[in-house]
C-alpha cells in the first residue's frame, strides 16, 4: 500500500465519480493500521491496472476465510466502510478495466471463491453490470441533502413542511425552558476531539444495550481506536466532530467526514438522559446550518437512516450488492443463499421482546469486555 502511495492519491484525485471516499489512501491505511491485526496484513488484496507506470484502476480489496464460502473478497475496510466503488482514470472505460484485473487473477490462477462487494452506489454499478453471475438487487438506500439547490440554509429552511419546521420550533422551546444551548466543533488532532469521540462511542452502546441493540463494531476496542485516531489529513477524510451543547456539555454529536466540497456524516449519538427531547434532530439542523455558511455543497446521511433524517433530503442513491461465484464451492456456496438466511435470522431476533434483546446485548458487551 505504502508503495503505491502517490500513484493511488493521484489516481483518487482524478477519478470523476463521488461516493469513493472509503476508497481514498489516508482511510484505507489508518484502517490497515487501528482494524486489522498484523497476521492479516497478507491478505491485502489490491486489485490494479497500469497504463505503463500510470495506475488507472484500483479497487481495494481483504480476503475473508468462510466456513462455507471459502476464500471472499471483499471491500477493505468492510464492514466499516459505507460505499463501495472502484478508482479509475476518465480517460477510460472502468467496465473494461474491471475485466482486465479479473482475467489477470485468472491466468495468473488466484481468483478466489467468491467476491463481494456490499453497498455499491448505483453510480457505479456499471463497472459490474457486465458481470453475468452479479446480481443486481437493491439492498440499502442513501440519502443526500444537495445544499446547491439552494440560495442558503434559510432558503433550506423554508422549503421543509410546516410540520416539520412545527415540531423543530416546539423541539428547541422545550430545550431553551430549562437550559441554555450552544455549539461547538473539533477538528482531528485537537485533543477535545478525541475526547469528544469516546464520548459519543459510550453513549451509542449505552443506547444499542439498552434497545437490545448487537452490533460487530461500536463496542469494539479497535473500532474506538479506528475513530478517535483519525488524523489531521486531507488525504484521510480531514475529520471533524460537531457537538451540540447543554448547559455547557455535550448532549449530541456528528463525526462528519470530508471529501472536497462533501461532508459524511459516518457517526451520530446523543446521550441517553437527553432522548425524549430530541437532541439529534435539533442537533442535524444546527450541523447543516454551520455547514452551508461553511460553504460545503451536500451532506451525505450514508446508508439508511432514521425517516425523520431522509425527509431532509432531496437526493436518494439505491445501493447494490454484487456478489460473484469464481469456483465450484463458490457457486455452491451462493446456491445456499446464507445472506438471505442470516438476514432472516436477524430480523427474527429483532421481533423479540425488547428485555429480551436487551439482555443478549449486555451479555455479549460482558464477553468482549472479557
């Protein structure tokens, strides 16, 4: 990776589609160094084209060993990652240069089971619509918030429904009766940043326990790493973190990640004792305020988010997962569709009992902890 430092930065640099910043440099090197344990670092897989010495395509890859599926490749920095997409040069085709690097991992015999690639932007999905054995389903919806149709934040403002300015009007009354608000924002490398950060990681795993909440990442000791140590790089999301105050703390908070003119907001909590009045809808309409007089062009809420979040938006991206079988066991694999098996089982823990659910996530946050 280090090797490919300015080729790949470049190449980022000049690709002409939005949505690939989990693809950049600065993101997949910090998560190689905080995520991924060092007998991993083997399998690393970059899948590449050069025009000469000039790279023109680059899809970053990690190689997963499946009990059934065998070797998978998918996209570096999945599950944490939120778009997958492919870097590549305008000057040419990315539906051909795909093809390339896969007939060189064929010839070369290193294909492996199975590829996988989650939450591919419909943008994109050129570069696998070739693919006969890809499937095509949507599976997640973004939503954008383009502030370029707007004159500014009040124009913004103006365009929402009666009822919705309604209810963030009575939403800031019942704030404003009891205590005083304010706004505050760090930037990766303040100390107050990372402070601010470990903050909003406790108040999310207090929330996901006490909704019977599982998650693989956030009460991960690397996953905390991975985010309080972003660092002060443009080329690595030039990080910053947005907090609401009350009465002086912090009652809410966004970690907004930066691509030019983009903002993602990758990672928003409140703390819990503030939850019946609402702090991060009132807190979202402060952050994109501060960001249209800061002068950014959207606001990326990323992958499905809360309904009262999509309402704000004006731009949906339906995301794709492509997923293709190179072998025998991986087309066997895929004939069992275990996807949709573990989607089930996921949705059948979530009709249990809240207490129920609540329970299994303490105890699985006690075995980590362990």
């Amino acid at each position: 990776m280090e090797g490919l430092r300015s080729n790949w930065i470049a190449l980022q640099n000049a690709s002409p589609l939005s949505e690939n910043l989990f693809q950049h440099y600065g993101w997949c090197h910090h998560w190689c160094q905080t995520m991924l344990p060092t007998h991993e670092l083997d399998d690393i897989r970059l899948l590449t084209v050069f025009q000469r010495d000039r790279l023109v395509f680059l899809l970053p890859l990690i190689q997963r060993q499946r009990l059934i599926s065998g070797s998978v490749w998918e996209l570096l920095s999945h599950p944490t990652a939120q778009y997958t997409t492919a870097l590549f040069d305008p000057a040419h085709d990315a539906d051909r240069l795909m093809e390339l690097a896969l007939e060189h991992l064929r010839d070369k015999g290193v294909t492996p089971d199975i590829i996988r690639l989650t939450q591919v932007p419909n943008t994109h999905r050129r570069v696998w619509a070739g693919h006969k054995n890809a499937s095509t389903e949507v599976t997640d919806t973004a939503h954008v918030l383009d502030f370029t149709r707007f004159r500014d934040f009040d124009d913004h403002h103006t365009s929402l429904s009666k009822r919705t300015r309604k209810n963030l009007r009575q939403n800031e009354r019942r704030f404003l009766r009891d205590h005083t608000l304010g706004e505050v924002v760090f930037q990766a490398g303040d100390p107050e940043f990372k402070r601010a950060i470990e903050t909003m990681l406790t108040w999310k795993q207090e929330r996901f326990q006490a909704d019977g909440i599982v998650s693989n990442s956030v009460g991960q000791a690397d996953f905390h790493a991975l985010l309080s140590s972003l660092p002060a790089q443009p080329e690595c999301s030039n990080p910053h973190c947005h907090l609401l105050l009350v009465d002086g703390n912090p009652a809410a908070g966004q970690l907004l990640l930066v691509d030019e003119d983009r903002l993602y907001a990758y990672f928003i909590a409140f703390d819990p004792q503030f939850a019946r009045m609402s702090p991060g809808n009132h807190h979202l309409h402060r952050v994109l305020k501060w960001a249209f007089e800061n002068g950014y062009r959207s606001y990326d809420l990323l992958g499905n988010p809360e309904e009262y979040k999509r309402k704000l938006c004006n731009t949906r991206i339906d995301m794709v997962d492509y997923v293709e079988a190179f072998s025998l066991r991986g087309r066997l694999a895929l004939s069992l569709r275990i996807p949709t098996i573990k989607k089930g089982l996921k949705a059948g823990f979530y009709a249990l009992p809240q207490s129920l659910r609540s329970f299994v996530a303490d105890a699985l946050a006690k075995r980590r902890s362990a």
